[in-house]
C-alpha cells in the first residue's frame, strides 16, 4: 500500500504488515508500505499483483489486445549497461511470443515518474523561483514595517541611551524582538499550511493518492 493510504486509513499502525484488507469482495494481504515519496503510476493507493486481477475484477486481462501497453520501472545495477538489459527483456518478450506479441523499448531518460528528468528539473527551477519571489516580497514589507518602527522609536531609544545602555544592549533588544516575530509568524504560517494545504488540494481535486502533507525540511 501507499504511504498515503497507511497514514490516512491505518493511522500508520506499525504493525500493518500481514494484516488482511477488503478490496471490494476481495480479501487481500498487506505485504508492505512503500516509502512517502513513491508514486508510481499516478499515485495509486495500492498495488496488487497481475494475477490477482481476474479475483478482484471478476473478469481475466486480455494480454491479445493490439497496442496493450505495460510499463515497467527498474533500476540498473551498477555494473549492467543499458544495451545488456534492454537485450535480456527483449529475449524475454521473444520467449513470449506464443502467448503474446510484445516488443520492449528501454527509455532512460524517465525516472520513476511520468516527466522526465529534464522537465522535473525545469518546473522544479521555476517553482522555486516564485516561491523565492513571493519570501523577497513578503521580507521587503517586514523590512519596511520595521523600519518605520523603529523611525518611531527614536525618542525610546534615545533615552535608554541616556539612561545608560549601550549600542549593544539596545541592539540586543531590537534583534530578540524581530526573532521573536519572526517565531510567531513562523508558527501561524506551518499551522495554516498545515490546514490549507490539503483544503486546496481537495478543492482542486488532487488525485487520492497523492502526499498533500506539507514537508518539514521545506
């Protein structure tokens, strides 16, 4: 099952492996969870075997229909090059011909996903960007508030000066306080993330599937 599916109809119950679900009419063993940030294909809920389809569909898969496409995902081991294993799958689809014509074509240019590397790399970019953007804006309008506070407060710290406190001390003064906004404002922002976060994506009609959890490293 997917991360997803554990966390959202499990709870992320530690002692989910073995455990036995319905689909449908069907009863199915949980195997294990694939990791938080694997989607493939679409961001799917569950993944079950081929030869649980007839089981589960009530009907068997037609392998005879022309033009049936079937993806599959892999990863090279470091010491086979990419014209070696295209060569074994395709004396793997020959063996098969009796059953069903297939013809195999490698493309290393996708990952596991349906964008390619390059294409992820330029919504990635262009997404921090904005991103990057929208926090330049956002600090220069903090920055302009401060500014002007502390414009206003020039006869406050004129007489703490007088009173005998250093540069330092004053500074220290000014530095905890902007750190202490910018705690509080941090805090509001991770707690409305948290809440709009998967509010959008069910508003926008997000894929069941897909991790709308907002990232603690980001």
């Amino acid at each position: 099952m997917s991360f997803v599916f554990w966390t959202r109809r499990l709870n992320r119950d530690p002692d989910v492996v073995g455990r036995t679900i319905w689909i449908g009419r069907t009863a199915a063993t949980i195997v294990g969870v694939a990791e938080r940030r694997f989607t493939v294909p679409n961001n799917r809920l569950l993944w079950l075997p081929l030869t649980a389809y007839e089981t589960v569909y009530s009907v068997a898969p037609k392998p005879t229909v022309p033009n049936l496409l079937v993806e599959v995902f892999g990863r090279l081991p470091p010491n086979v090059m990419f014209a070696q294993a295209e060569g074994q799958l395709s004396g793997v689809a020959g063996a098969l011909q009796a059953e069903s014509p297939l013809r195999v074509k490698l493309d290393p240019r996708f990952g596991l996903g349906r964008l390619s590397a390059s294409t992820t790399l330029a919504i990635t970019v262009f997404v921090i960007a904005v991103i990057g953007l929208v926090l330049l804006l956002s600090c220069a309008n903090v920055a302009t508030v401060l500014i002007s506070t502390a414009i206003t407060r020039e006869r406050e710290m004129g007489v703490r000066a007088a009173l005998g406190a250093s540069r330092w001390r004053i500074v220290r003064q000014l530095v905890t306080e902007s750190l202490a906004l910018g705690a509080i404002a941090s805090t509001v922002g991770a707690m409305f993330a948290y809440w709009a976060v998967p509010t959008i994506g069910t508003m926008l009609e997000a894929p069941a599937g897909a991790d709308l959890a907002p990232d603690l490293n980001v």
